[in-house]
C-alpha cells in the first residue's frame, strides 16, 4: 500500500495513461481506505484486493476484494477469507493485540 501510495501522488498515474492497469493486490501492511478511495478516483474501473499472509513466508492465507462499500463502511479494511486448503486460527494467549495475531 505505501508503494501506490506514492505513485498516487503522481497526476500521471491514472486509467488514462496506464488503460491496462486492471486490479490492485495489497498485502505486506495495512491497506487504509483513504488508498482505496484515492485508486478509485484514478482508477475507477479497477479492482482492489487485500491480501494477508501471516509470516514472511506466507505469501497469501487470505484475500477479499475491497469495494467502495466496504472502504466506507470499516475504518480497518479485512484482510478477506482464507484461501482454500489453508488453516488459521487467532492466537489471544501469546500476543500483545488487542485482538489477537492470525496464525
């Protein structure tokens, strides 16, 4: 997300200079729904996706697209349902979170 994050800030980087940019991947830290709404606006027929993968081997346990129902409606975006063939479970014992850590 900090990456779009500053092309964004490029009046460039939009639909009518890049036709073929089509979707959006996030993943790697918090997508925050004020770059959701910022790609939207560039790029209003694309599609974002958040991303999570809990270590840094994981690629991808889980995924959701990000409409802009969804950006407007939760100030902290999901990170989407679990992929087929994975498992997770929120670990609240060995965690400082609030909330707990996905696993």
């Amino acid at each position: 997300p900090s990456f779009v994050f500053l092309f964004l800030r490029n009046p460039l980087f939009d639909t009518i200079n890049i036709k073929s940019l089509q979707r959006f991947y996030m993943m790697g830290e918090t997508l925050s729904p004020s770059i959701v709404k910022s790609l939207k606006k560039s790029f209003s027929e694309s599609r974002i996706f958040n991303a999570y993968g809990p270590t840094e081997a994981t690629i991808i346990t889980s995924m959701v697209e990000i409409t802009e129902g969804i950006a407007d409606k939760y100030p902290l975006l999901p990170v989407g349902y679990k992929m087929p063939h994975s498992e997770v479970w929120i670990d609240k014992e060995n965690n400082e979170s609030l909330y707990g850590e996905i696993c």
